[in-house]
C-alpha cells in the first residue's frame, strides 16, 4: 500500500528566485526506509516539511502539485491533523524539547495529555516507547541532563508515543558523535521493523547505505534517482551531484571490484568484505 504519493511538486519560498521543489513525484510504500540524499540546498529538508504540510502551511509560498500523506492531501489539511499521521523530528533534539518539564517521562506524557489520550494509555505508550528508544533508564533524568544521543531519542520517543505510522526525520543525528548516531540509527531501524514508514534526510551516506531500503537523490529541487543503495550510489555522476559514495564504495570502484552479476559496487562494510574476499556479494 502506498502510503505517501507525490505528484508534480514544484515549491518557491516567498521571495526566492528559483524553485526549492522542482516537478518532484515519487512514492513510498507502508514499511518502507527512505533516505533522502543531495548536496546542500538541494532541497532535502523543503521535501520534509512539505510531507508534514509545514510547506505550504507555515511557510507559505509558490505551491504546485500535490502531496498525499497517508491518505490525506497536504494542501487541504491542517497542520494539526496532518500530524497525527506523521511525525517529523528536526536536527536539533534541543528545539524539539519542550523546557518546561522536569524529567523524560513527563516530557514523552506531554504531547499525549495534549491530545487529550487517557491516563492509563499514557502509561503504556511511554512504557513502550522507553523501551523502544532504549531510554527506560534515563526516565527520571533531566531531559537537559541528557547526553547527545539519548536527548535525541527522547525526542524521537516524544513523536513515535503519538504513533504516527509515518516518520519523517531531516538530519537527526547531524549534532551528534558517532556512538550517539549509532544509537539514533538502530533506534530508527527498529521502528522501521515494526512497521513504520520512514524517511530520512542524511549527510551520512555509510549510513544510508546500512539502513536504507531506497535513496531517492535531490539535485536542485529535481529529482536525480530514486534507487536501491547499490543503484544509486554505482552512479557514474554521484560526484557531479555533489554527493560522495560510501567510503567502502569509492574503495570498491577504485579497486573495480563490482558485486558478482551485477553492474553495482559494493555499499557497506559486509558486501565490501564478501566480494573483496571473493565470496561473491
Ligand atoms: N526558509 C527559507 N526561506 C527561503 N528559502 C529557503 C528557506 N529554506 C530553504 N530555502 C532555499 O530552498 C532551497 C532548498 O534548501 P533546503 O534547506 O531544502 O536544502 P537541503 O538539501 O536541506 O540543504 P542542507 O543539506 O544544507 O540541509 C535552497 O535554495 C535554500 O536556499
Ligand atoms: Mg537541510
């Protein structure tokens, strides 16, 4: 089942010159893990805002085409009720959390006493999400005591406790050192395994090589390729886009070992190692 479909999509902020979003169509399925990937301004974080309706609803602007997000057009709906759809966590866990509460658990119970959710779900759904997150022992912490990492997956905790069944995430883990990407990341997989639809905008292309099942690839608000990892990143043009390969990629292309029977290179660490030993891929 399709559970996000976009159609013709062109977007212009107020007062750009050029285009943010230019003809953008493309679909996702329920379950799916999408990254979104592209230079800088290439148009990544307009595309999630315009998944959330944050584009054309607060930014307002020149809008064209249409964008459906699990069952709803994003032009003809609020905000609000879009939102209970899909969540969208920014790159700083920081402007996500909300100051004014003194532990994690109080933090996660907030969105959900503002939906008005019963006493006793709010306790099971933050159980659940603690758990989830992998967060239960920091519970009674300070969000603001928090490391990097696990500020970020409360915040991730916070939006999935409203169970959207469709997550949209632009840089979540750019703030934070590798062992609290790391972190964020399988946190991620693991709601992806369950089920949720999610995508991703991502710097980190070891990354979206690890996690994703497609890569849909932004140039200037345009459409490059919207691929497996292994199709996209085996472009002869990736550099020209500005987006460089996964380092395990580039070593595979220079070394031109490509996966046995296919026309792709290698993208993570294990296919690098099985066809580098020779094991086929
Ligand atoms: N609030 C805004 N007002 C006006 N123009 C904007 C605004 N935000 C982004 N833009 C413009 O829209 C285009 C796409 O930018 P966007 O931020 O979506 O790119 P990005 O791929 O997320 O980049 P980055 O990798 O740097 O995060 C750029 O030309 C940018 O200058
Ligand atoms: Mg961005």
């Amino acid at each position: 089942m399709k559970r996000i479909v976009v159609e013709g999509l062109k977007y212009k902020y107020p007062l750009a010159d050029s285009l943010a979003l230019n003809d953008v169509t493309f679909d996702i399925k329920q379950g799916e893990f999408i990254g979104i990937i592209g230079k800088n301004l290439a148009g990544k974080s307009t595309l999630c805002q315009a998944l959330v309706g944050l584009v054309p609803h607060f930014y307002k602007g020149a809008y064209g085409g249409k964008v459906f997000v699990g069952g709803l057009e994003v032009k003809n709906h609020s905000i609000a009720d879009i939102s209970l759809k899909v969540g969208m966590v920014f790159q700083n866990p920081f402007t996500q959390v909300t100051g004014s509460k003194m532990t994690v658990y109080e933090e996660i119970a907030f969105g959900l006493e503002n939906i008005g959710v019963p006493r006793s779900e709010i306790i099971e759904r933050i159980d659940s999400v603690l758990n989830l997150l992998k967060i239960e022992q920091v519970k009674d912490h300070n969000p603001f005591d928090l490391s990097g990492g696990q500020m970020q997956r409360m915040a991730i905790a916070s939006i999935i406790a409203m169970k959207p069944d469709i997550l949209v995430l632009d840089e979540p883990t750019s703030q934070l050192d590798p062992a609290g990407s790391e972190e964020v990341f399988q946190a991620i997989q693991s709601l992806s395994k369950q089920g949720i639809t999610v995508i991703l905008a991502e710097h980190k292309m070891e990354k979206i090589a690890q996690y994703c099942d497609r890569v849909l690839l932004l140039n200037n608000g345009k459409v490059v390729d919207f691929d497996t990892p292994g199709k996209v990143f085996s472009r002869e043009d990736l550099e020209e886009k500005g987006v460089t390969a996964p380092v395990y990629t580039r070593v595979c292309k220079a070394l031109g070992v490509k996966k046995a029977g296919t026309d792709e290179y290698p993208v993570t660490l294990e296919e690098a190692e099985r066809v580098l030993r020779g094991d086929g891929a």
